[in-house]
C-alpha cells in the first residue's frame, strides 16, 4: 500500500509539472489582507496616552513608551542625549545594575530605556513585575558621578577613534551641510561639545525630556484593557512634569538651486563616500506618499534597483548603490543616494547617479519593474507584522501623525495602485537633479581634477570645499610638504635604529608573538611567526578551534577562515611577502619608496611612506617608530576594503622595542590586540608554515 501511495504521489508531480509554462513568469497572487486591530485607547490621570493592540496567539506582552518631543538643538552641548540614553536603563534609584539585570535576565525579558523612551517584553506571566522593573528604571533613574564619567570616557574615546574616518567624516559633514548648523539633524557631537557636559545637565535633561504630557505608551500582545490601565496607573500614574519641554521652531534646510559639488578633503581616504541629498516637506497624508515609495524602491531600493544594477553590475564601480526617502514628521523628509567607489571612478559614479534620477523623469518605468516592488513590499511588509514593535509603531504613528486608521491596513492595496504615469509624475516633483547637492568625501590628490570638470545636462557643476570638520575651505593643494633634510632612506634607517640597531635586529632569525583580543564577547588567541627566509603563519583561535590563518612562503600565500581556503595574488601577495620577515624595514629597497607626506596619525604627526601599491607606513617625526600600517584590498573588482592598524605602546623585549598594542580597525569594527609574550630565534619546523 505504501509503495502505491509513493508512486500516486509521484505521478501526481509529474502531471503537474507538465501543466507549468516555465517560459513565463508567475502571476502575482492576490493583494494579502492585512488584519492589523484598531488599538484600544484610553488616557490616566496625569496626561499618558495608552494604546493597546490585543493578540492573545503567543503569551507574550511588549510595552513601548514614546515621549512625542520634537528635536531640538543641543548646540554647545552636543551629545547631552547621547549620554543620557547611556545612562538610563540601568537599573534605577531603588534596584542596583547589577541585581536589576539578573532579575530582567532569569525571566528572560527585556528591559530598554533610551532618552526618548523605552521598551519591555517578557512572557505574560512575568510581565507584570517586568513592567515595575520598566517603569521604575523609566521614573526613577540612578544617575551617579561615576558611571556619568564612565560613558563619557567611551563616548570621547568612540570620538577619537572615528576622527579620521572617512565614513564618519563623511556622514558628519553631509548632514551638517544638508541640513545647516542651526538644525538638531545638521550639528554634530565632537570632543568640546561632550567635555561641556555635566552630571547636571543629564539631570536637567532629564526632567524636561520625560514630559508625561506627551508620553505614550502602547502595548501589544497578551494583556487585556483592564490588565493595561491597572498596570499603567499603579507603576505610571505618579509621574508629572513640573517644567516640561517646551520645543523652538526648527530652521527649513534649503536645498541648492542648481546641482553642486561639496568636496570634503580626507588625504587619508582610499575610495569615495558619494552621498546626494535633498530635503523636503511630505507628510505621510500625502496622496503621493505610496508613488514616492514606490520609486524610490526602483531607484535604489536593493540589489534589482537601477542603482544598483548601473553602477555594480554594470560598470562596476561599486560594491553597492542605495537611495533612500525617509518621513519625518517631527523636522523634514530627505531623499539620499549613497555609494562607495574607487577613486577612478569617482566623477563618473557622481554623473550616472545624476543620470539614474533623471532617467526616472524621462523614460517610464516598466511593468516588470512595478510588479517587482509590489511583490518585495508584500513580503517585508507581512514579515515585519511578526515583530510587536512594528504594530506598536504603527499604532502610534496613526495617532501622532494624525493617519487614517486603516492607513496600514490598506498599505498594500495602496502600493498596487500605483501606476507607471505616477512614477513619472512624482519623479518630476520629488526626485529633482537640478537641485541635488552632491557630497563627495575622498582623496582630493585623486580626484578633485576630475569632480572639478564634471558637465551634467550641458551644465558644469559647481564644487565648494570643505575640512573633515565641515569648515569651508580654499581649493586645497597637493603638493607634499618637503623632507627638509630627510629621506625615504633616512626615515627608515632612524626606525631601525629606534628600536635596536641594525646590527642587533640581524641577528634575529625568527620571531615568535602572542596576542589576546576580546571581539564580541569571544576571546581571541593570535599567534605570529616570521622568519629571515620569507616564511610567516599568523593564526588566530577562540579556545580550540581555529578561527583563521595565514601563510606566506616562496611558493604561495594564502588566507583561511573556518577551513576555506583562498590563495592571494596581486598585490595583495605582495605586501604580504614583505611582511613575513621579522623587521621588514631590513629588507625594503628606499629607493623604491614613495614619500606622500606629514600627516596626522592620532594626536602626533608622521612620514607617510608608500611602501607598494596597497602598503602604506607612518613613521613618527619626533620618535621613528612605526605607528600606523594601512593596507587596502580590492573585492570583486570594485569594493576596496582597508584595514588599519594602529602600533601603541612600545616595550623592549630582549633589546629591541616591539608594540605591545595593535589598534586594528576593518569596515568600521575595532579590535584591540595586547601581546602576552614574544621570543626571537626559537627553532622553527617548516611545517608550521604548512
């Protein structure tokens, strides 16, 4: 009998596979029903307004708190909100930190608080000591001297470390310039503006931002009415606000007349951050609103986006191209349009972005395109109903934001109406060209000739300069600063000498280091070995297993993460042959060498030495030593990705200084390396090179 069903259900899939045309592509189904409640609302006493979303499927509850302040300048200030997010939520005036988490952590809840709210769920039946806990970390919070100190420190070391970073310099600067100085959205937090910050100045904060008058709080999940307003007036219902915030009238960014380039000069880049922007007033009430999400999603929406298909995988430029139009109803709507290219191709990417835009106005959208969107915004949108804080968001946006209240119930529907002619329409008003503001953050020595004859719709751009800081500057130049009595060949033989001697830095044969590191919670173990015949491991573990590792002799180089292998040509293979001797500077030919110039590594400044095409080394002008290496590496012919690694703390071991700090820093991540012990001339078996 079993084998009759087997060979039913067989023929069953072979008759229906006959029956599909796979020339053709699917027909969309039908638009989901989207079965969002109405919330349930009530108000306390003291002014909160509480709204509820029913859902007794999961017995789970989630809370959200909202406190409905528009932004606000901080000014002199800058970062007072930042450090107050970072110190409330941990525990309060009642319950240390510590026991606070255990408690919140064996119910396996969570427990947010931020400068503007806070968040809470748990399972029901831990829910109502779970809401306390939230309220009283909310209501009562625990700011000490101490740990104000504490996250001050991390804020300004978070500062220092980001000061020269591109990607940081360049969001900097966009939205200082995008939005204006006078705007919470255009300042910026910098190291004056945190060490104006005082304990009392949180506090202040504090009693002006919790403002119960504007404070919702809005529940989802297993909880009834009668369970809300309970809970809401015995842990909520004490709060007041004796001297509430009182928002200022915001500045209206203004947008440029005609496209312009903003240079942002960073000598240190490697590619271009590519940001255009646009600023606009658009409530969600809007009848274009669903038009204008729709286009943008053609735009730059993903990986199937125009974007991303001109400037990836059609030139090349890129590892990938966005544009985003976010809804603001507390300050202004900005559309952007953000890439990363490789220098070459900076002026081109910067054209065919302008050409994308225009392009949406001139030639209509197709069919296949339109059915693409709808189908990706019928999938996320279902998706994203799974998570509570999406239904509480919803929910409170409908009422803040004074939405229909089947605004989200009939957001599908609403996405499938739109039309080809829409498109076009709302690209002529929404998404205009001629006065996009174009911020390029890069090598100017690379590429500001280029950004400085770009010719788009028979119009030369305008271009306008800038520091890293967003000050306005003269055209830079580029020459270098001269050596003034130094050399390529001089600086290295005064590194050499810094820390050893050549002569007792050639007696060592090979050298043997251990690191530890801490990333993400894992413990690291490194270990590297070099010899004097070319040959190096760098091997990296967390507990027994091996994490990676990399080899370099006379035959090959190669990297290995988790048992992958892929072998390094190029000039990649290069670089890496030249560090796999023990004091590569013995070995390196000055003449061959490229001086850049001074630049600035950390507080000090340094010889910037070119020493290949992906190699670059900072020698410190006042103690020789190494203090900075970047190396750069091509991915899939586009992407550049660089890692950089800061030498600190030099100690002697047996005679001669070695770091006993790396500072390593790849795609916005940091990791501290400490080394924990380190030989020279151990015997060494080749198969560790294996």
């Amino acid at each position: 009998m079993k084998k009759i069903l087997i060979l039913i259900a067989l023929f069953g899939c072979a008759h229906l596979s006959a029956q599909i045309d796979r020339s053709k592509m699917p027909e969309p189904g039908p638009t989901p029903e989207i079965n969002i409640g109405d919330p349930q609302k009530f108000n306390t006493d003291n002014g909160i307004t509480v709204l509820l979303v029913e859902n007794n499927k999961l017995p789970r509850v989630s809370v959200n708190l909202r406190i409905d302040n528009k932004p606000q300048p901080e000014g002199e200030k800058a970062g007072v909100s930042s450090l107050l997010g970072s110190l409330l939520g941990k525990g309060s005036a009642n319950i240390p930190m510590e026991e606070f988490y255990d408690e919140v952590d064996f119910m396996g809840a969570s427990v947010n608080v931020s400068a503007s709210g806070g968040s809470a769920n748990s399972l029901t039946r831990y829910f109502p000591r779970v809401f306390e806990l939230f309220a009283d970390a909310a209501l009562n919070p625990n700011f000490t001297q101490e740990e104000f100190e504490k996250e001050r420190d991390e804020l300004l070391s978070g500062l220092k470390t980001a000061e020269n970073s591109v990607t940081a310099a360049a969001s900097r600067v966009g939205d200082l310039i995008t939005f204006g100085p006078d705007h919470p959205y255009g300042e910026y937090v910098s190291e004056e503006t945190v060490n104006n910050v005082s304990l009392d100045d949180i506090e202040e904060l504090y009693k002006r931002n919790f403002n119960v008058n504007k404070a919702y709080l809005v529940f989802v999940g297993n909880i009834t009415v009668e369970e809300a307003k309970q809970l809401t007036n015995q842990h909520f219902g004490s709060w007041t606000t004796p001297n509430p915030y009182v928002p200022q009238p915001l500045p209206t960014p203004e947008n440029p007349t005609a496209p312009v380039i903003e240079f942002v000069d960073m000598p240190n880049a490697v590619q271009s951050e590519i940001f255009v922007s646009y600023t606009d007033e658009i409530a969600k009430t809007n009848p274009d609103y669903f038009a204008i999400l729709t286009t943008n999603q053609i735009l730059g929406g993903g990986a199937e986006a125009r974007l991303f298909l001109n400037l990836r995988e059609d030139k090349g430029y890129t590892y990938g191209a966005y544009s985003f139009y976010e809804f603001d109803h507390d300050a202004v709507e900005t559309f952007s349009a953000s890439t990363s290219v490789r220098n070459l191709v900076t002026d081109s990417a910067v054209v065919q972005i302008l050409y994308e835009l225009d392009k949406l106005k001139t030639q209509p959208v197709s069919i296949e395109e339109l059915d693409l969107v709808r189908s990706k915004y019928m999938g996320s949108f279902v998706r994203s109903l799974e998570n509570p804080s999406t239904i509480a968001n919803y929910a409170y946006q409908i009422i803040t934001e004074g939405l229909p209240p089947d605004f989200y119930r009939t957001f599908l529907q609403n996405i499938e109406n739109v039309s080809v002619e829409d498109v076009r329409r709302v690209a002529q008003t929404y998404f205009p060209s001629q006065n996009a503001r174009v911020i390029v953050t890069g090598k100017g020595a690379d590429i500001l000739e280029d950004l400085e004859n770009i010719v788009f719709n028979d119009i030369k751009l305008g271009i306008n300069y800038y520091d890293k800081w967003g000050n306005s500057i003269p055209r830079p130049t580029y020459e270098p600063v001269p050596l003034e009595g130094v050399s390529t060949a001089s600086i290295i033989d005064s590194y050499i000498e810094a820390i050893g001697g050549r002569q007792k830095l050639e007696t060592i044969k090979t050298s043997k280091y251990h690191f530890k590191a801490e990333f993400q919670g894992a413990l690291l173990d490194t270990e590297v070995i070099k010899s004097t015949e070319g040959k190096s491991l760098t091997k990296t573990s967390m507990g027994q297993m091996v994490f990676s590792k990399s080899v370099v002799t006379d035959e090959q180089v190669y990297n290995e993460i988790q048992g992958q292998r892929k072998y390094v040509e190029g000039a990649e293979k290069e670089s890496s042959r030249i560090h796999s001797y023990p004091f590569p500077e013995l070995n390196l030919d000055a003449d061959s060498l490229q001086y850049v110039g001074i630049t600035d590594v950390g507080d000090d400044q340094a010889y910037e030495i070119k020493i290949s095409d992906n190699l670059t080394h900072f020698y410190d002008t006042d103690t020789h030593l190494l203090t900075q290496m970047r190396t750069t590496t091509q991915i899939e012919g586009s992407q550049i990705t660089e890692v950089t690694i800061r030498f600190i703390d030099y100690k002697a071991v047996d005679g001669i200084l070695i770091p006993h700090v790396m500072l390593i820093n790849q795609m916005g991540l940091d990791i501290e390396f400490n080394l924990t012990g380190a030989a020279f001339n151990t015997e060494l078996d080749d198969s560790v090179f294996e």
